[in-house]
C-alpha cells in the first residue's frame, strides 16, 4: 500500500489480492483432500502441512485485500481520487 497510489490502483490490488486469496484456498482444499487419501503417513503429514501453510497465505491476501480496499474507498472519499 502507498500513500501515491489512486483509488483504482487500490481497488485493482484488494482485487488481485481476493484472487490470491481464493486460489491459496482452493490449494489449502486440494492439500487437505491429499492428506486423508494417501497412503504414506509421511505424505499425508506433508500434505496437511502444505494445507496449513496455505490457509496462512490466503488469511494473509485476504488481509491485503481488506486494507487495499479500505485506502481506496477512504481516497475516494476524500474526493480527489488519486
């Protein structure tokens, strides 16, 4: 986030940062899928590892999105939108 950035800037990375979300979420899934169908107990320890791992990042991006979105709509109200 930066202080120079424009309102759309802001709203295109709380965009981009939502889509990062949701494919760090849908790894988390596919990981959390691996770990229960596996045979090796070490695989499935790293498969539910990797799925922790990725529900942190998602948590992460969907912080990012938060704050982007939030600048953007505080810089459009202050009316001169950059």
């Amino acid at each position: 986030m930066s202080e120079d950035k424009s309102t759309l800037g802001n709203m295109v990375d709380a965009a981009k940062a939502k889509i990062n979300e949701g494919a760090d979420r849908a790894r988390a899934a596919g990981h959390e899928v691996a770990s229960h169908v596996g045979g090796s107990t070490a695989d499935n320890a790293m498969d539910k590892a990797k799925a922790t791992e990725d529900r942190a990042k998602a948590e992460l991006h969907n912080r990012q999105a938060h704050a982007e979105y939030q600048e953007g709509k505080s810089e459009a109200k202050d009316g001169d939108g950059r």
